[in-house]
C-alpha cells in the first residue's frame, strides 16, 4: 500500500526537498504541495492523503488552524488524515496547541532525512508517538502551564481500573511491550485495553492519549 503524502509549507524549497526526498523512497507518494493553511485545507479535502506535513508556521492561516479545521467533525474527505507538525530546532510555543487539536506527533525541521521517511511510515500507521522523549518534554513542559479540564476527569471516570494503569504508562511514553512488561500481561492484551482507552478518553491516537493523562491529572509535568 502506497502512503499518500501533502506537503504544507510556505518554503517553496522546503517543500520541493521534502517532496523529493519521500518520493525516492518505495511505498510514499508526494500527491500535493500546499503553501499556507488555507491550502493545505483546500487540497487536503480533495486529495485524501494518509500524512500531511504541516509547518507550525504560515502565512493566512497557520499550521495549527489548518489542523484544528482537517481534524475537525465538518471535515468532508472520506478519512481524516495523520498530520505530522513541523517544527524548528527550538521548538515553537505552539506545538502543544497543534497537538492538542489533532496533530499525531512532531518532527524537528533538521532532522536526517531517513527519520523524515522514518517519521511519514510511523505516522500512517497509527503509531503516532515520534521522538518519544522530545515529545514527553515538549508536552510536559506546556502541560504545566495548561489549567486541567473538568472534561478530563469526566471521562477518566469512565475507565476501569487495568485500563487506568495502561494510560498512565502510555502517559510516560511506554510502548506496547513495555507495558506489557510492566503489567505482566500479553502484549495481544494491551493491543486491546489501548484501542479501549483511546475510544473513552476520545483519543485518536497515543499522542493524545498523552495529552489526556497529562490533563486527568495523572502524568505529573516534569
């Protein structure tokens, strides 16, 4: 299967090195180029890609917007795409807003190119935690200035007690086998109790899901 892939950045040269670099590569296809939000909404809806690359920062209508409005309930496409932030070496202030409506995960602008290709692979499929330990202190850090949501509690409510005890594992950023370690269960197992707790707290993918416990409360901010 043949990931689909936009591009949105207002770097004309940004864009046609990313488009390059991922079209060399079997199984990734570059299907539009976007150069602001408004774009990357635009073409986003009528080309259905698997991943989009956002830049955080663009003209018109900026990269978290954009999110906000493709992962949002009146998008029309047929599914809802993996977005994947572009960010600077310094990381923006506003990335934990761009995860938080909706983004799967973050890629540093410099990064190599095999983590891009890396990253566009992880992404499409559902394993939406990238750089783990970068996106554990970009969230903890944003998480400590965010007042925690009455919604949060509401639904951690709704978890039973293993399912609780997996959140906060994936709050710390453990993969499915490590939890599994942890729990002293079967991986197949935890497969299961993840999908149960992303479908509750109303989580699309981990990141969320991380945001999610930050925000209930039981993650603390580093």
């Amino acid at each position: 299967m043949t990931i689909e892939v936009l591009i949105a950045d207002d770097q004309a040269m940004v864009r046609a090195g990313f488009a390059a670099l991922l079209d060399a590569h079997d199984g990734i296809r570059v299907t539009g180029q976007a150069a602001d939000g408004s774009e990357a909404v635009t073409l986003s809806a009528r080309l259905d890609p698997d991943v989009i690359l956002m830049d955080v920062r663009m003209p018109h209508l900026d990269g978290i917007e954009a999110t906000r409005r493709i992962v949002g309930p009146t998008y029309p496409a047929a599914k809802i795409p993996r977005i994947l932030m572009l960010t600077t070496f310094d990381i923006d202030d506003y990335v934990y807003d761009a995860l938080e409506a909706g983004a799967s995960g973050f890629l540093l602008k410099d990064a190599l190119p095999e983590e891009l290709v890396h990253a566009v692979r992880v992404i499409a499929a559902g394993d939406a935690l990238l750089a783990p330990s970068v996106t554990r202190r970009m969230i903890s850090r944003f998480a400590a200035q965010k007042p925690r949501t009455s919604l949060a509690a509401g639904r951690l409510a709704e978890l039973t007690e293993r399912e609780r005890e997996v959140l906060v594992l994936i709050g710390q950023g453990r993969s499915n086998s490590e939890i599994a370690s942890a729990l002293f269960i079967a991986e197949q197992t935890v497969k299961t109790h993840v999908g149960k707790v992303l479908a509750k707290v109303g989580a699309r993918d981990r990141v969320q899901a991380v945001i999610f416990a930050y925000d209930a409360g039981l993650v603390e901010p580093a």
